[in-house]
C-alpha cells in the first residue's frame, strides 16, 4: 500500500491543468482555463479548471472534483492507480508500506485485468523475440511491413504460438486465475488459447494502459477470419477507443488536426515515420464516442481511403454522425492500390503528406460529387441523390455552414438553391425531433437512477445525476438586495441558463429554496471557502470560530441537513483542531460535501478580469471578492440570523394566537418576547437593507 506520507506528497504536487490537460484541450479563460467536457457530449465549452483551488468542474453535466477524482471518473482508474499515474508524471519515488492479505484481496478486478493483460503483451514479445518460430515468422512480417525494432517494442506488438494452449498453460503456471484470462478472451471456455498464430497488436487506453487485442493471421485459407479481437470487459468498450490514440493525442492538438485510417499497420506505419496525429477506428464506422475522444483535442478529422469505391460508400454513410457532433471532415482518396501503409513506404513522408494536404476534400463536397458519379443524369436517381446530400447538410448544427453547403451543393447539382433550401430546414427541424424525443427519453432515465451513497473520498464513475445545488451569488452580491425571498432574479433562469446555451440548462437550473435554505447555504458558502482565513486579527479568530460561535444555538433548527451537516462538521474540527481549509472540503470523505464546495469555488457568473489589474483598474468600494470575507461573514451572518429571527417572529404570535383569553401571564410573556424579537428583526433589517413585511 502507498503510505500516508506519499499519499499527501502526490495529492499536493497534482496539478489540476497538468493531469486535467493531458486529456482535455484547454484554453487560457482569464484565470482560469476552459475547454469541451469530457464526460457529456457538448458543443460550447461548459468545462471549467481553476488552478488556484486546484479543481475543474463542468456547469453542463454538473460533474467536478479534483486532478485524483478526475483520473479516477475519466479513466476508471482506483485510487491508488490515480496515485500511481500522478507520481510517475511528476517523478515522485512512491513510499510502500506493508499490504495485508485482506487489502490484497479486496482489490478491484479491473486492477487484476490491467496486470494480466501487461503479462500478455510480454509473453507475446517474448515469444517473437525469442522463439525460433516467432523470429521467423512475427518479426520477419513486422519487418516485411518496413517496422524498425524500437517501433514493433514501443506498439508492443508480438506473436502467439502454435501451441494451443502454450499462453494459457504459462499464465496459470505462473499464478493468473483462469477466469480471469477468460474474462479477458485470451483463454476460450476449453482452457485453450483464443489467438494462436497470429500476429498481435496491442491495443490501448488514453492513458497507455493496455486494455484488449487484435490478433491477424497470417494463413492464406480464406475461411479464416483476418482479424479477431479481444472481447468487451470492464477496462474495454470498442465504441469509446481509438488504436494509437494514446500516442497521437499530443500531435493531433499541435497540428489541431486528426487523421483517421482503417488499420493498424497504416496507424504505425504514419507515426514511424514522424506523421503521429493518426489513429485507426479498428475497422468499424466512427461512434459518438470515439468522436467525442477526437473532439477534446480538435474539431478538425481528415479521413484516408484507399480506391476501394464500394468500400468507400458504405464508409460514408457513417460519417453524417460526425457532422451531427459538429466537425470538420476532409476526405482524401488514395491512388488505386494503395493504403496508407504501402503509400507511405513508396513515396516517403514528405510526399505523403503534401498528398494528403493538396488531395483532401471536403466531406459534403467529396460525397456530392462521388454520387453524381455513380447516378449520372437519371432523374429518378438524382432525385435520389438530393435527399441523401440534404440529410447530410441537416445534421451540420452550425446555421452558417449548412447554409455555405447548401449553396455549393445546389449548383454542383443544377438545382435552384431556394428548393434545397426549403428541404435542408424541413429535414433540420424533422431530426430537431427526433433528437428532442431521444434526450427527453434521456433525461428522465437518468432522472429515475438513484444517487450513489455516499462515504468515500473517491469513488468509481457511475450513472448518477449530478447534484443540483444552485450556484452561489457570493461576494458580488450587492449589498441592498433582498435576500429573504429566494434566489434575486431566479426568473430569468428558465429560458437559457444566464447566457448558457439551451444544452446546458438542465443541469445548472436552480431549485426554488424554501425556507431558510438560502441563508443556510451561505454561511455553509463561506465555512468551507473562508473557514479558515483570519476574522480577527487581534484575538486570531477564524471565520470559522467567528460563524459558529454566533450560530451554534441554532444549529438543531436548520432546514437544509447537508448545510447542517457542513456546519457540524466544521465545528467539530474546531473542537478537534483539524486543520479548515479548502483542500479539506474539496477532498472530503463525503461526496455530498465535495459536490458542494466544488460547486461554491465554480460560480457561473464569472469572475473578475485579470486585465483589470494589468490596466491598473481596481475595485474602490470593497475588496476584491476572495479577499472580502470578512465582511462577507458579518453580512452573510447577518441575514442568516435576519431570516431566524422572522421564523421566531412568526412562531411566537402563533402561539400567543393558540392561548386562551384567561391565560393573561403567558399572554404577557410572549408579547415582552415578541417586542425583544421585533426589536432584532428591525435592527437586523436595517443592517442588511432589507424590507421587512411586519
């Protein structure tokens, strides 16, 4: 197990933009950086890092945390492999310290998976390095195909045995469960090898982690399938992996552009010979989630093909997915002949990649001209051809582009472009439809899915709806506005989310408070984002110590039983004098309180300009919002005991209501109370500007 010393050591060094960024493009936003969400499909930015707290939180899918919950929910990754992962990239040398037997086997199977199928790909290498068999035939292959021996041990790629049982023999010999070599289709239900002699590729995670294989023959019989994989397991689900992702990702950001072939060789071949912004969708059309992967490091896809004009057309047809999720698609079609592979071994790189630069064409354009082709003047077929091109131009969400295409399309097709016009909206607001019915259908399983419990610092990504707490006004309030009736300008949420587009309303729209719910989230607010700043200089009180001590009395009468919760966590670090800080809430063990100060330190009403300061304007009639807590205290405490003092208002004259007319002392008693209560509503209302209805 690692220690507790290496434990704090790498929590602390983590970066959020660092670990955040490997996977997810950003760019600057102020102080903090901004880029598309890696765990909802979206099309405007709503993902949100702040370096300062050290956390990301998207206000679209309502998911946030810190660099350790982000690897974990990102890459399905423990705790202690976040750890791992964290330490390797910052260099730091992990303390172990003794791991009992019940900790071993606890571990999670996806831990056990990742380490068998490490052991796999050695066996493989091993057995192509230093077999007889497999140096004739695997490495004699990998080097027919113009592989160097540092790029065929970087892939990891290897050979497997005649032997029909050589893998799985070996494996269980040296301790590896069989069910397990099961589970990951390396062993079939005979206890015999899945792959045997067939070359292997290794395929693997955005991380680097190896998750699955593919195996090709090398038999000239035709009625053995070319290709077998690895089936889907836990670490594996085709739909969401790109092979050579995890080596390309770097050079897709820095040429803003990804390049997508069909195979392996091809994907190896390109990045051997230094064009390293290429991955392969192994052999299957393109899913939302494979174009979501490419979407977090460029909107820009140019796809190769060789001259297969059959194989080409039913590729096609699956591209219109990638227009919907607003891409920007090339197409480059081949000599005849070649693949990207046998290409690049005949003219070199340089060639190759003025080639795919001067030859790529626009998706749309390439497919219109690539259908008139094939339909020639049939007026039947063209007819044919138009509403083909038109459910295309359809699914571009951008109104300026499908416009350009419609334009370009109508006269390369000799139609009048007001008609295609017409038919390119019809289709626009048919599939607006469809899709409305598919993420209502959306919303509401979602809706039914119950909540994860709680009591862990970290846990694995779910399905669970996001927390909808309600973003906080915080330090920009104004100071005569209203507090006791809710949210101010609550209303205006309905429609687009406060300037957010119409897919991000959802999860970011505000729940009407009741009761005294607003003023107990925000002395909630500020316990864990200024708990621990300094009240009182001359007597070192805390915000913390100052908050608690005036409300302690009060604390069995809150509404709200997570802004309880907060505040009786609070003091008892107090009483235990634990340290109070923002780190402490944004790790803490309870999700329900992570959820929520990630929520506190990301408002979406922005944040104040760094230029400002650059340009030598600054704020003349207070602080600047992270430096203002302390009035932020005096007032928040101030409507807080406002809006107690009202309830206590009210909840005295009803029992002064409920006495008889002969019970003149108690009657009397509560009227001397109810003049000590009006007394401190008024002052409270007069500090707080607010109106009071008596």
């Amino acid at each position: 197990m690692i220690s507790e010393k290496s434990k704090q050591l790498i929590i602390d060094t983590a970066q959020v933009e660092d670990i955040v960024g490997d996977f997810v493009t950003l760019k600057r936003k102020g102080a903090n950086l901004s880029g598309l969400c890696p765990f909802h499909n979206e099309k405007t930015p709503s993902f949100n890092v702040n370096p300062t707290r050290n956390i990301y939180k998207c206000f679209g899918c309502g998911e946030g945390g810190d660099p350790i919950k982000f690897l974990m929910e990102y890459e399905q990754l423990s705790f202690p492999e976040a750890l791992r992962y964290i330490a390797k990239k910052y260099g730091i040398e992990i303390e172990e310290t003794e791991t009992s037997q019940e900790a071993i086997e606890e571990r999670q199977i996806v831990d056990s998976l990742h380490i068998i199928t490490e052991y796999a790909k050695d066996y493989y290498q091993k057995q192509m390095f230093e077999t007889d068999a497999g140096k004739s035939v695997g490495l004699s292959y990998f080097k027919s195909r113009g592989f160097r021996e540092e790029t065929i041990r970087k892939w990891g790629l290897g050979i497997t045995p005649a032997k029909k049982d050589g893998f799985t023999k070996q494996a269980t010999d040296d301790g590896y469960n069989i069910e397990l070599l099961r589970k990951l289709g390396l062993t079939n239900k005979y206890d015999s090898d899945f792959f045997r002699e067939r070359v292997m590729f290794t395929i693997r995670s955005l991380s680097g982690k190896i998750i699955a294989y593919a195996g090709r023959t090398l038999s000239k019989d035709k009625k053995v399938p070319k290709y077998i994989n690895s089936p889907e397991t836990e670490i594996y689900v085709k739909n969401k992996v790109l092979f050579g992702a995890h080596f390309a990702r770097k050079s897709i950001r820095n040429e803003d552009e990804c390049i997508i072939v069909e195979g392996y060789t091809d994907v190896i071949s390109l990045h051997q010979s230094g064009i390293e912004n290429v991955v392969a969708s192994s052999g299957t059309s393109l899913t939302v989630g494979q174009i979501n992967l490419i979407k977090r490091y460029t909107p820009n896809i140019k796809i190769l093909y060789d001259g297969d004009a059959a194989g080409i057309k039913a590729a096609l047809r699956g591209l219109d997915l990638v227009l919907e999720q607003d891409m920007n698609v090339k197409v480059v079609l081949l000599p005849d002949g070649e693949d990207p592979d046998s290409y690049m071994q005949k003219v070199g790189r340089a060639e190759f990649k003025r080639y795919a630069d001067e030859e790529a064409k626009d998706f749309i354009l390439f497919k219109t001209d690539l259908l008139l082709e094939e339909v020639g003047n049939d007026p039947v077929k063209r007819a044919g051809l138009v509403k083909d091109i038109v459910g295309s131009i359809a699914r571009i969400p951008d109104a300026i582009k499908r416009s350009f295409y419609t334009k370009e399309c109508a006269t390369i097709v000799g139609l009048d472009e007001t008609i295609l016009v017409t038919e390119v909206n019809k289709a626009v607001v048919e599939q607006a439809k469809i899709r409305q019915k598919e993420e209502e259908r959306e919303r509401r399983r979602r809706q039914n899915q119950s909540r994860p419990n709680s009591g862990g610092s970290y846990q694995q990504r779910g399905n669970s709806e996001p927390a909808h707490y309600p973003p906080m006004p915080g330090e920009s309030d104004m100071p005569g506005m209203p507090q006791d009736i809710g949210w101010p300008g609550e209303e205006n949420y309905g429609d687009t989310g406060q300037g957010m587009p119409p897919e991000h309303v959802e999860d970011v729209t505000p729940r009407r408070t009741s009761g005294d719910a607003f003023q107990e989230r925000d002395i909630a607010r500020i316990l864990v984002s200024s708990g621990d700043k300094i009240f009182d200089p001359e007597t070192n009180t805390s915000v913390a110590q100052y908050i608690l001590t005036e409300i302690q009395e009060v604390l069995d009468h809150f509404d709200e039983p997570l802004y309880e919760k907060i505040a009786r966590n609070t003091l008892e670090m107090l009483v235990s004098k634990k340290p109070i800080t923002d780190k402490t809430f944004v790790q803490h063990e309870d999700e329900e309180i992570q959820t929520f100060t990630i929520n506190c330190f990301s408002p979406v009403y922005g944040e104040l300009s760094p230029g400002w300061e650059e340009r030598g304007v600054i704020l003349n009639t207070q602080k600047a919002p992270e430096l203002n807590f302390t009035r932020d205290s005096v007032e928040g405490l101030q409507r807080f005991k406002l809006k107690k003092v009202i309830r206590m208002c009210s909840q005295n004259q009803e029992r002064m209501k409920e006495l008889g007319k002969d019970d003149v002392e108690q009657l009397m008693t509560l009227l001397r109370v109810q003049m000590k209560l009006n007394e401190m509503r008024d002052a409270l209302a007069e500090k707080t500007n607010t109106v009071v209805y008596k």
